[in-house]
C-alpha cells in the first residue's frame, strides 16, 4: 500500500501544491490513506518529556492545520502527530500563490501566514479523533492581534485536556512582529502568562509545553531563550521553524520567493542550532529536531546532536508516506549497528 500511495504523491507534485495538499487532507479524511501494520521496534520507543512513543518520528505542524486528520497519519505510522498552527479567530492568511516547490533543491518556501479555521474547528477536530497516540496542539497568534499574548493564553485555555502536548508557535517568519516575541523581555511576558496558565489547569503537571524558535537565532539569544524557558519550566523546545535565509546552493527557479524555506537546505542549520541550544541547555530542557529531516541519518544526526525525537513535513512532499516506515527501520538499524539500545542513550552523543 506505501507504493501505491508515494506512487499517487507522485502525480500530486505535478498540481499546485496548495491545491495538492487540499486533495491529500481531502483523502485522509475519507479513509484513503496508508496503514503501517508492521510493530513498533522495541530499540526505538521513547520518553518525550513524560509522554510514551512507540518511536521518534513526528508529523511536524503545517500538516494538518484544522486537527482533522491526526488518527489518519498516527496509523500511517508517525510515532506522533502535532496539529496546527491555531489561532483563536479563523484566518485566510497570504493571498496565493504562497506555497513554492523548490523540487530540484527538495525544498518549499512558504508565506501561508497562519491561515487555518480557528480554534473552534481545531477542538471539533480533537474531539472527532480516538483518544490513541501523542497528538499536540501547535498554537499561534492572529496577525491582526491587538494582544497577542492573549492569543496564546486563549488557545492553551480552549485547547487544555484536549491535546498531549502544547507548542507556543513565536517563530514563523510570516506574521509581522511574530518573531519579536522571542526576545527576552517580550518572552518572559509571555511564558509568565502561559505559566499562569498552567498552573490553573494542569493539575499533576502532566501536561508538556514546547517552545518552538527559529534557526536563525544569535547565539546570545540561545542563552536568552534557553534561560528563559528554563525560568518557566517549559518542558522543551522545538529546534527550529522555516529559515529567512537562502543558501547560495538553491538551484530552483522560485528560491526568490519570500517566505520561510525548509526542507533538505534546512539541515545543517537547524542541526547545527540543536547543537547550540543541546549545549546552553545541558540536558535541563528536551529537544525535538525539525528541519530538513529526510532520511535515517538525518534523524540520527539530530538526535546525536541533542534531539529527543524528531519531526518531518517537506520531506514527504517529494518521497512520499512511504518515508515513514524507511525511516523507522533504517533508523533502529543505525541505532544497533552503533551499540545502543535504545534511543535516549543516543541523544547527545556526538
């Protein structure tokens, strides 16, 4: 059925890729899409700050914007799923085109801005799934937001009990301003609110709190955010979002397009940046990877460099679903052939 299915990926690349992530949402949610039956491998189930995973392969946000098809790519066979970016009022986003297939780089640019349904939808879409596998809640702010602090302080309350895991959104480069709030003074602002939260509605503590950043942070503002989060007990950070910036190697016509580039040039940027914050947290903070994961060794290479699990999107643009299961099984073949028995002993050993 993987063949079948990277075979129909295939003929969507040649369609608009926002029209051709429409049909593929589309098919998900009539029951279309794989199943991976094979068991979970023992060497690769994990802890990710509390929460069980039969393995460290995630669905990164952009995906599944509305959370309407989190059970659909648990049972294609992510070890977890993260829906979003929410934002409390439903948004259209940039006008199209805003979505650009770099295909000889395996790459995208995107400048979506944040378009999804609003929190309304996203809680009818949770309520809808069976309550099976890790399914976080990536939330952001509305770009006309006169406070946007407020925004993430609604989608925590709207959402609470609904998801496993929550993921403040500070870091796309496609809403104006949006990145400001990793400074420090305007970050403490908003993780004390996000605390305040907290402390009202996860009694027990159960509930884990990423922070996701951008890779184009300078290495003061590693120490600042790492200080930061660790000051509100977050659980962790999500290393990194979409880049600014344009590697001289893009080959494909639109690398001029403005938006946040991902994909395969993201790599050893957003490796080296787990590297960083791996080292200014010392182990205090857990670290998922994201960017420019397309392989087994890309996923070894960011759990060596500090990451806790790992999470993909692009990269299943240009191989397929298929990826999923590939990566899994060459990924417990690595880990073996290195000695280690599972993959906590692997974080950070490089």
């Amino acid at each position: 059925m993987s063949l079948l299915h990277d075979a129909a990926a295939a003929v969507l690349r040649r369609i608009d890729p926002e029209d051709a992530h429409a049909v593929t949402v589309t098919a998900l949610r009539l029951g279309l899409g794989p199943v991976d039956r094979a068991p979970p491998d023992p060497v690769l189930a994990t802890d990710l700050a509390g929460l069980s995973l039969p393995h460290p392969i995630g669905l990164a946000a952009g995906f599944d914007k509305n959370a309407e098809v989190p059970a659909a790519m648990l049972r294609a066979g992510f070890g977890f799923v993260e829906c979003g970016t929410v934002t409390p009022r439903a948004q259209a986003g940039n006008p199209r085109p805003r979505l650009f297939r770099l295909t000889d780089d395996r790459a995208v640019i995107n400048r979506l801005g944040f378009n999804n349904r609003g929190q309304e939808a996203f809680v009818a879409g949770l309520a809808a799934r069976p309550k099976t596998g890790v399914v976080g809640a990536n939330i952001g702010a509305n770009k006309d937001s006169e406070d946007r602090i407020a925004d993430y302080v609604s989608g925590c309350e709207r959402l609470w009990g609904r998801a496993d895991y929550f993921t403040i959104n500070v870091s796309s480069p496609n809403t104006p301003g949006l990145r400001d709030l990793q400074g420090r003074g305007a970050l403490e602002d908003l993780l004390g609110a996000i605390s305040e939260v907290r402390r009202r509605l996860d009694v027990g503590g159960q509930t884990p709190v990423f922070l996701k950043v951008a890779p184009d942070l300078a290495d003061d503002e590693v120490t600042g955010v790492v200080e930061t989060a660790l000051g509100f007990r977050l659980s962790g950070l999500i290393v990194s979002n979409t880049t600014t910036q344009r590697p001289p190697t893009l080959r494909s016509p639109p690398r001029g397009e403005a938006g946040g580039l991902s994909g395969a040039p993201l790599m050893e940027l957003s490796t080296l940046m787990l590297r960083r914050f791996h080292s200014a947290a010392g182990g205090r903070l857990t670290l998922i990877g994201a960017g420019g994961v397309a392989s087994a060794a890309d996923a070894d290479a960011q759990i060596r460099a500090g990451a806790s699990a790992v999470q993909l999107y692009t990269a299943l643009v240009f191989q397929g679903p298929g990826l999923v299961r590939r990566l899994r099984t060459d990924l417990a073949a690595r880990l073996r052939a290195d000695g280690f028995a599972n993959v906590s002993e692997a974080v950070g050993a490089s």
